[in-house]
C-alpha cells in the first residue's frame, strides 16, 4: 500500500540495534512516531488510544529532517495489531511520488477544534485510527485516511482533499457543517 505523508505526531522515540560494532547501527535505527500533549511545557503520551508508525533510517527516511517527509510517498506494510496498539511500517520512500492510497493524517485540537472520538460517525469508514491523545481540552490523533476520507468536528466536516495534479498531496481543510451547510 502507498502512503503519502501530510503530517507527523509530537512524540518522537528511535531505537538502535543492539550490536554495538555493527558500522550500520545507526543508518539501521527504527524511529517511532505517535500522539501526544503539551502538560507543564512537555510533551507527554498521555494516550487514550496506543498505536505508531514506524520508519527505518535505510529506507530514505531522515531522522534529523523529517519534515522532509512531508510530501512523500511510501511504500507500507498493512496496519497490524500488535499488543492492543495498531502500528504501520513504512518501508521505502518512493523516488518519484505516486498517487497515494492512504494519507497519514494528524489532527490537533488546537488547529481545528475538538473531535468527538468515538462518536456515532465521527470519521469516515476508510479511516483507520492509530493513535490518540486527549488531555483536557488537548486532543491529537494519528489517522491513516483515504483520499476522500474525513471527521466530523464540533466546528464541521474536516475532509482530506487530494490535490488532482498531484496525487500524492492532500491537506485538510473544514468544508461543512455537520448540518451540511458549507463554511
């Protein structure tokens, strides 16, 4: 499955191999990413929901930049669930983007306002829920959504819309109230 990137969580942990003379240790680390919430000037899990996604230095990701990652397309493993927390491989970046099947997705409360989860139809079918933190009136979650995938929000409808030139691009954008008017 393809997987363009729009966005990453706040939490960021790595792990390396265990074989300290390997000369690759570090270009074969594992780099983890998931949901969480700014408390008392840190960013803590503080999960309702475990999940990650997970990214190997050897497979074009770049641990130092990964904002770079933004826009790119790549090649992933299907969901599992393992230990009660859904988590997704992404293997190799893609050299030229391609037309993505699913978006990983991360939505803010403080960017768009809260998300009932959880509620009867609060996403679309096609959207499958990785990770979720909720502190308060703090909320972040990780979602892998098609490209016409959504979720509802006390605000309105906050749709995935994929840029038709390139496929592999998409951004967020409230575009009706629940009611249906258009914002």
């Amino acid at each position: 499955m393809l997987v363009g990137v729009t966005g990453f969580g706040s939490v960021w942990r790595r792990r390396f191999g265990k074989d300290t003379h390997d000369p690759e240790r570090f270009r074969r680390a594992a780099y983890f990413n998931t949901t969480g919430i700014m408390i008392d000037g840190r960013v803590v899990h503080h999960r309702k929901i475990a999940g990650h996604v997970r990214f190997n230095g050897l497979g074009g990701f770049n641990p130092y930049y990964p904002q770079r990652a933004v826009g790119a397309v790549f090649e992933c493993d299907e969901p599992c669930v393992c230990n009660g927390q859904i988590k997704v491989f992404f293997g190799r970046r893609l050299a030229r983007p391609q037309r993505a099947d699913y978006f990983l997705v991360v939505i803010r409360s403080a960017e768009f306002g809260h998300v009932d989860v959880g509620a009867p139809a609060w996403k679309s079918d096609g959207c499958l829920l990785i990770s979720f933190s909720e502190y308060h009136d703090q909320q972040e979650l990780m979602l892998l959504a098609p490209p016409d995938g959504w979720v509802n929000m006390k605000s309105g409808r906050l749709a995935l819309h994929s840029d038709v030139a390139r496929r592999w691009s998409a951004k967020l954008r409230i575009s009706e109230r629940e009611d249906g008017a258009v914002l």
